[in-house]
C-alpha cells in the first residue's frame, strides 16, 4: 500500500458520510491551480463572528475530530466547514498561540526549531482585530500583542509580504497534502485551502500568492490536514487533530 492510499481512502468514505449530511451555506469550492486541485473555502469579512477555534469539550479533553466538534453545537447551529488549523503536541495541545474568543489558552512561541512549526519566519492567523483578517509573522505579533478575537500559530509562513518563504525549492521532493490560510490584502477575505493530492510547499505557497493575490499566507499542516466541507462532499477521516476552526452557521 502506497503512503498516500490510506489518506485517499479516508477521504473517499469522508465523502459518503457528507453525502447524508445537511448542506450548508459556506462558499467552498473545487480549484485548480498550475495542474494542483484545491478545495478552496472563502469566508468574506462580514461572517468573521462566525468563525470559532475549537480545542477542548465542555468535559476539557481535546474535541480531535470534526465529529465531536459538531457534538459541540447548539440544535439550531450548523457546522459549514471545517479544517484542523494549527500543529500540536502528542496530548493534542496546541504548540504555539491559541487566542479563544479573546482569552489566551496558550502562549506564543518565537523560537526557531527543526520542524516546519519553526521554519522562521512562522506567523499567526488573527481574526476579530484591527482588520477582520490577518496573517502576522510570529515575532511582529510577540512585539506588538494586537487584539484578536480567534488566533492560532503556525508554521511557516506561506507567503510573506508577497514573496514565498525563503526556504521553499522549486524543485522540492517532499510532497504532502497540505492546508493553510492567506487572507486578501485588505484583511476583508479569509482563504482557507486544502491540496486535493499531495503538493510541495512551492507549489502550496504559489497557490495563494499567484493563485489569490495573496500578500500574507500560513501554513497550517501537511501530515494530518482534514476538511470538513458537505457542500463539496468531504468529512475526512484520519488521525486526530489538535486546534481545529470551523464556520458554524445559525439554522434558519
């Protein structure tokens, strides 16, 4: 069995369980992009407060799956969509950042390291703030602590002040499928995007910079990257997660 075979089959019987489930509102898509396919999910400025980051249950165990965060919900919520958005340590915590509704649930990290959490420079996805969307490289956010709503750490970043990280190779061998968000230049459209099959880091940094017209983009993961999305047919299966965020819509 291939590496990748066990994450196709997983998303393929992801697919089956969306096809029972509720159809919701959120702009998810199907792209492509210089022979890459994407799940692409857009959300504009005026749905930020409809956004949420989800760690821990009411009991405080991580919630580590799409399904026991739906569990989560009220009966007159919807989860729209949803992807795993930041890395983690093995009792699933988050390794960097995590800003919940505005309370600190863990502390940003500045320090380079071996893996790609710190490939510097690295960066924090920030909601609810000075603009409704941001991308902050990591140590900018440590010196000027700007508010947020929701915010995760991850790394690296993707795309910095419109160039690609330094570090990633045209010609690079290591493929994952990988996820990650970039937001428009002026901080009014969230990106949330998922490569269908595995892509390189340049290749996934291309997407949002050439792609999008994306100036600011983050790395989110490329070993356990989920979606979550019925409205293009995906509820993927797989490992647990650590920070998770989601779209939950208001029923009727």
């Amino acid at each position: 069995m291939t590496p990748d075979l066990p994450r196709l089959l997983a998303v393929a019987l992801g697919a089956l369980v969306a096809m029972a489930l509720p159809a919701a509102a959120a702009d998810c898509r199907r792209i492509d992009h210089d022979g890459q396919g994407y799940v692409l999910c857009e959300v504009p400025a005026d749905q930020e407060p409809a956004l949420r980051l989800f760690q821990d249950g009411p009991d405080g165990a991580p919630l580590r799956n799409f399904a026991n965060v739906r569990r989560t919900l009220g009966p007159d919520e919807t989860l729209s969509f949803a992807m795993n958005a930041g890395m983690f340590h093995a009792d699933y915590r988050p390794v960097g950042l995590l800003v919940v509704d505005g309370e600190e649930r863990s502390p940003i990290v500045t320090g380079a390291s071996r893996d790609n959490f710190g490939m510097l420079p690295n960066g924090v996805f920030c909601t609810g703030g000075e603009r409704p969307f941001q991308v902050i490289e990591s140590r900018a956010f440590a010196e000027t602590r700007p508010d947020c709503r929701l915010a995760t750490q991850s790394g690296p970043m993707l795309v910095i002040d419109g160039d690609l990280h330094p570090r990633f190779l045209p010609d690079s061998d290591s493929r994952y499928i990988r996820n990650g968000v970039g937001v428009s230049p002026d901080g009014r459209t969230a990106w949330f995007a998922i490569s269908s099959r595995p892509v390189t880091f340049h290749e996934f940094g291309r997407l949002f910079r050439d792609g999008l017209g994306v100036r600011d983009a983050l790395y989110f993961d490329g070993s356990i990257s989920r979606l979550y999305a019925p409205s293009v047919r995906r509820a993927d299966f797989g490992r647990s997660m650590g920070p998770i965020i989601g779209l939950v819509e208001q029923d009727g």
